[in-house]
C-alpha cells in the first residue's frame, strides 16, 4: 500500500514539471539571435540586413581602402616635392618637343654632288738613281748637283764655260743650262713678285642644294712680266703658270718658276729655278714639250732639290 500511495505521488509531481521545462526550451528557442551566412566582399551589405560587429568593422576598413587608392596622393613636402614637380615637367616639355620634331620635321632636300673643273693631269713620273748622274764645280764658288740623263750630254764639254756653266741637250726643246753667277735683284724681282702678286682662280659658283664632291688645290693666275728673265731667243710667248719654293737636303730654298712657252713653233714648258747662297746665284733653265711635263718636272724638281753649295 505505500508503494502504491508513493507511485501516485511522483506521477503527480512529474505531470507538474514536465511542461515547465518543455516552456523553457521553447522560449530559448524563440529568443536565440537568428545567425546570418555574410560573404567576404568590399561592398557595403544591402540595407536590412543585420551582420555581426566583427563582420561590419572588416567591410568598413576595405571599402575605406579602396577609396584611398583612388584618391590622388598629396606631394611630398620639401625638396622631394620640388623634385617630383620638376621631374613630372621635364617629362612634359620632353614629350612635346619630340612629338613636335616627329609630326613637323621638314622634308630633307636632295644635294647635288659636283666635280669641281680642274684639268685631267697625267700621273707624274717615279724617278730613280740610275736616272741621274753626279755632277761637281771644284771650281770657286763650288756646288754640286745631280743631271737629269734624259736631257743628253753636255754639248759644250770642253769649253771654257764648262764649270760655272754647264748645258745639256737633245734639241732646241729639250734642253738645260745651269749656271753660278752673281746675284742679279732685276732676276730675283720676277720670282718673288710672281708668288706676291698672283691671284686665285675661283671655282663656278653653285646652284641650289649643290655642292663640290671635294675641293681641289688653289690654282692662280701669275701677271708678272718675265722680260727680266732673258730667256733664250728660241722661247716665246712665255707667261708663268706657276711658281713656289723647293728646299734642299741642306734646307737651302730653292725658288721655282714654270712657264708656258713655245720653242721652235712647239708648244713647251720652261721650268727656272734659282738658289743664293755666299752671293752667287745658282740658276737652273729646263726646257722640255709641254705635253711630256708629268715625265720631265719630277726631274726638274729633283735636280733643283740636290743642290749642294759650298759656304
């Protein structure tokens, strides 16, 4: 009997207690915060929807950063600043001069290259010992010199003029006479003033966008009378086509003249050349065809520079 009084009993506690707990669940249920999925975004989320702080604070400092980046930085006080501006304009002035040298650059005319007139000459003549042979006056003044073979042999050998005087020839146009005598001013005069007075020949001038392939040496024109001279009989119509200044192994000047000539009605050149030393005068006449110059005057020129003279 009190077992049975005892099960009643607790039957009756249960059914009071049963539904209090199965209240609370349910309220706890109803008050719980409702959890919302949030995605990872730069954007602000769309309006009604209620996220955590931690979720808000993050989204608040990205879109805040991307912000930022668009902004444009402020320069930098000071020297870097002023550097920065700097750099920044000269990069623009750059930009624009090369723009404008590559949008307005004028079209390049085309140059005309010219040969300049100068007369087609022959190549001179390479001479060499075996064309010259040893001649010396022991005599007073002394010199010495080396002949030229092509001009012949000395036609008056044996005279009383051999010595101070000397002459070799083939013929009335090719010919040498070489000759130490006293110093004649009236002789000396032509042969300074013919290199004091002459006047330069002028190239043609030039058209538009022409110009020289290379400029030639200076040719002149001498007026110098040659009367002075007292050229042999045979020579005529002398007129000087140039004239200058050889030197010697001994750096003695030798003074030069070349005229066009004629001998014996044959159009010829006569090279003169003249040296002083201990008041005699060495004077050197080379007579030859005008057309066989390149052969003869590196001969002349290297007879004229092998003079030796006694001081």
């Amino acid at each position: 009997m009190k077992y049975f009084l005892a099960a009643i009993v607790t039957a009756a506690l249960l059914s009071d207690i049963i539904p209090v707990w199965a209240a609370a669940d349910s309220d706890k249920a109803n008050n719980a915060a409702p959890t919302v999925q949030t995605k990872a975004s730069d954007t602000l989320p769309d309006s009604g929807i209620s996220i955590t702080p931690q979720a808000q604070a993050k989204t608040q400092a990205g879109t805040t950063a991307k912000i930022t980046a668009t902004q444009p930085q402020a320069p930098a006080a000071g020297k870097n600043a002023t550097a920065q501006a700097d750099t920044h304009s000269n990069q623009t002035v750059t930009t624009g001069t090369e723009e404008a040298a590559t949008t307005a650059q004028p079209p390049q005319p085309v140059i005309q290259k010219i040969q300049p007139p100068v007369p087609q000459e022959k190549p001179l003549r390479v001479v060499w010992p075996q064309d010259f042979y040893y001649y010396a006056y022991n005599g007073e003044p002394y010199y010495s010199l080396l002949l030229p073979k092509d001009f012949g042999s000395d036609t008056i050998a044996g005279l009383p003029a051999v010595g101070p005087m000397l002459m070799r020839a083939q013929s009335n146009i090719v010919m040498l006479t070489f000759d130490a005598a006293a110093s004649d001013p009236a002789k000396a005069r032509v042969f300074s003033d013919a290199v004091k007075n002459r006047v330069q020949i002028p190239l043609p001038p030039l058209g538009p966008n022409q110009e020289y392939a290379y400029i030639p040496a200076p040719r002149y024109n001498y007026y110098t009378d040659t009367a002075p001279l007292e050229l042999p009989k045979q020579i005529t119509n002398a007129k000087i086509v140039d004239a200058g200044t050889w030197r010697t192994a001994e750096n003695l000047p030798v003074q030069y003249l070349l005229l066009s000539c004629y001998a014996d009605g044959q159009h010829c050149m006569a090279a003169l050349t003249r040296s002083e030393r201990s008041g005699k005068a060495f004077e050197g006449l080379f007579i030859f065809p005008y057309a066989e110059k390149h052969n003869y005057l590196p001969l002349v020129s290297h007879t004229a520079q092998s003079l030796r003279v006694r001081k």
